[in-house]
C-alpha cells in the first residue's frame, strides 16, 4: 500500500475517533444548551452549541480525505513519482 493512501487511512480514522468523540458530547451538550438558552444565556447557548458542533465539522472534514492536508503532504509531482515506483510497473 503506498504511503499516500496509510496517510489518507489515517486521516479518515482521526476523522471516525472525532466523529464518535462529537456524538457523545451531543446530550449532554444538548441539556446545557436548552438550560442556558431558557436561561436567557444566549452567549452561553452558543459556548455549548460551538462545544459539540466544532468535532462534529471537523471530524466530516477528515472522513471526506481532508483534500487540503492531503494536497500539503503529497503534492502532485511527489505522487506522480511515487507511481512510477508502484510494484505494478515492474518488469
């Protein structure tokens, strides 16, 4: 497997470990979100909502390969150099 696609594995199972980490926020975050927001906290409404929301947006940025972190580790040129490099194109 060459190291590009390890890297994009890795990246989507960080994805998956932020994924489950903002789903076990949601309830308890979603019970403090509707006591600040009854509360008339609508500052604190927000603190909760940023608190289960951010894992959340970056964990469905990770799953989806990341393109802008990917692009950064293996330009084009280093993947096409790679690919010359394959065991498929041997002799």
């Amino acid at each position: 497997m060459p190291p590009h696609n390890l890297f994009l594995l890795a990246v989507r199972l960080l994805g998956l470990v932020l994924l489950y980490h903002g789903l076990a926020a949601l309830p308890t975050t979603r019970l403090s979100a509707f006591v600040t927001l009854f509360g008339r906290s609508f500052l604190g409404f927000l603190g909760m909502s940023f608190m289960a929301l951010w894992p959340l947006l970056l964990a469905f940025w990770l799953i989806q390969g990341a393109p802008f972190v990917m692009r950064l580790a293996y330009p084009a040129n280093l993947l096409r150099a790679e690919a010359n490099y394959l065991p498929s194109n041997l002799p």
